[in-house]
C-alpha cells in the first residue's frame, strides 16, 4: 500500500475500536429482529395450539411463547377499564379490559375484550354490560398492552366513576386501583363472530418492528466502514504541489 502513510498507532487503535464497536451493535440489531420475527410467528401459531393448564402457566408464563388457556370464574363487572389509545383504525374507540376472579384465588386476571369502535364524534362508545354468572373463558395468555409516560401520572387514580380510560393501562397502577394483586398477563379472549368487540390480537410492535432494527443495523454497518474509511483518507499519501 505504496499510497497510504503507516497511521498512528492511536488513529490505528481508535478506529479499530469503533469498527468493531458498530459491528457488535449492528449484530444485536439484527438478532433483536430475528428475535421480534420469531415471536409474532409463535403468536400466529398459538391460536391453533392445544390448550394448557392455566395453573401452570399463571404466575409463569413462557418468555418465548403465547398459551392458549381456558379458566373459569366471574368478571368484577362494575369495573371495567378503557385503554383510549388504540392503534386499529381512524374511528376512535378503545380497547376494553376487565379483571376476572378465578377459582376465588386472591389474584385478578385482567382480560382483553377486544376493541369497541367509537361513532367518530370522540365521545367513549357505550360499553355493554357483563355478564355477572359464572363463564368459562378462552384465549391467549399474553403480555400486557406496552407502558408509557402519562402526564400527570397515575390517571386511574384520579377518576372516581367506572368505567375508568387511560391512554396507558399499567398493570400496577390496576392493582393499585383494585387494591389486588394481579397476574402477570392479559388473557386475550378469542374471536367471537357473535360478539359486540373486535378482536384482532397483535404484538405490539409498532415503535420498533424488525424492519426498523434490521435499518438501525445497516446504519451501524455502515458507521463501522465510515470509520476504516476516514482512516484510509486521512492516510493517504498526497502528491507533490504543482505551482
């Protein structure tokens, strides 16, 4: 490399560094996707899967996968939460939650009904009553709807008449509000031809889907070849001035 000065042994060490450092992050932005691409192809499946003891699964659940259960018991029908910030179309609405009693075990299981279109005038649409007999219900068994920052706080806290809406349903907050332990995932019943909800259950994605990681990985790849890149740039040997 007759063209290109030794670098200094710093430049040399500092660039290596970075490369290698931009390598490693673009790496774990690829395996974040194929992490994200494997679990919405276990939640596709788990809708046909068999059905498992709830018992088994209740209070640990698989990391990696999405039980089909079934568990009996009674709604607390008096208490029913809105999550006001659905993502499934441009009529408003929200997204319907209510605590389930199991077996008379302590904990509540919170339940996803589904999604109960609005009329387009931003008004809350009129949530039907529960049934207040004792069900049998089935679905998956899946994480709760993501948590973000809410003004203000704890909102459930400062409502006083049910149904209470949030734009964030955080589990502890229930908890808090219902003065009950609850497990730690939504039982997100199945569809129900018959029924007042929608329900197209999903993995909630939408802020960083695989397609975003795998374009933070080119970006990363792309860092590490700018650095050896500047390197050579820097190093390269100039001709003589002409005068």
């Amino acid at each position: 490399m007759s063209g290109f000065r030794r670098p200094s042994w710093w430049a040399l060490l500092l660039t290596v560094a970075g490369a290698l450092l931009f390598i490693r992050l673009g790496v774990w932005q690829l395996d974040r996707a194929d992490f994200k691409e494997a679990l919405l192809r276990r939640y596709a499946a788990s809708s046909s899967a068999p059905w498992q003891d709830f018992a088994k699964v209740a209070q640990t659940p698989p990391s990696d996968a999405f039980p089909r259960v079934q568990v009996s018991g009674h709604y607390l029908v008096d208490r029913l939460y809105l999550l006001d910030n659905p993502k499934h179309d441009e009529r408003g609405g929200v997204e319907v939650f209510a605590p389930f009693e199991w077996q008379g075990q302590p904990q509540l299981l919170l339940v996803d009904l589904g999604f109960l279109a609005g009329n387009g005038t931003g008004q809350a649409p009129q949530v039907p009553p529960l049934p207040a007999t004792e069900l049998t219900l089935q679905g998956l068994y899946v994480p709760p709807p993501p948590v973000g920052f809410e003004m203000g706080g704890d909102a459930l806290a400062r409502q006083t008449h049910w149904p209470k809406s949030s734009i964030f349903l955080d589990p502890a907050e229930i908890s808090h509000d219902l003065a009950r332990p609850l497990y730690p995932r939504v039982l997100a019943l199945d569809a129900d031809p018959a029924a007042i909800y929608e329900r197209v259950h999903t993995l909630d994605f939408s802020s960083m889907p695989p397609a975003r990681h795998r374009a933070y990985a080119f970006q990363w790849f792309s860092f590490a070849l700018a650095a050896v890149v500047i390197l050579l740039v820097l190093n390269r040997k100039r001709g003589p001035r002409k005068s």
